[in-house]
C-alpha cells in the first residue's frame, strides 16, 4: 500500500510539518538526501533507519511494512516500544 518515501513524506509534512532543509538539519544529512529518500531513488543505511524511527517515533517495522497505510499504528510507535513488550502484546 505505502512506500518507504510515502510513509517519509506523510511524516515529514503531516506529522511534524518541517521543510526537507529542517529535517536534514536536524537529522544533519544532506537535503537531497531526504529528497531521494522520498522519492524512492535511495534506500537508507541501517543507521539512518534508526535515526529516522527516532526522530519520527516510529518503529522500523513500520518503515519497512509496504503492506500497511501510511498511518502509523499506536504499536509502531518508537516511544512504546519498551512498554509494549513488557505488557506482552508483540508488534507484528
């Protein structure tokens, strides 16, 4: 259903509504990077996916499932993370 760079671009301008040019300040990558990033032309390195998932609150399940909306469900949340285990329901 939603492409890595969909769910990049949902999250960038509906979520935290920033700029490609705040986000790769804060991420400190390159604009264009995150330009590529949502359109697909690149894949991210292991580092960034975690980088993004925080920066995002989002879990790398979520990023790499493109069998799921663009929404992000209350369980691909990276914040929950922990607790949700500890409470013994599993993300999928």
């Amino acid at each position: 259903m939603a492409s890595l760079g969909l769910k990049l671009f949902y999250l960038r301008t509906r979520e935290k509504k920033l700029s490609q040019r705040d986000v790769a300040a804060k991420l400190s990558i390159r604009q264009g990077t995150v330009s590529f990033l949502e359109q697909g032309v690149t894949s991210p390195h292991w580092a960034l996916v975690v980088d993004l998932c925080k920066f995002y609150d989002v879990t790398p399940t979520y990023l790499a499932d493109e069998t799921r909306g663009v929404v992000p469900r209350a369980t691909e949340r990276w914040g929950l993370r922990d607790s949700l285990i500890t409470l013994g329901m599993w993300v999928e």
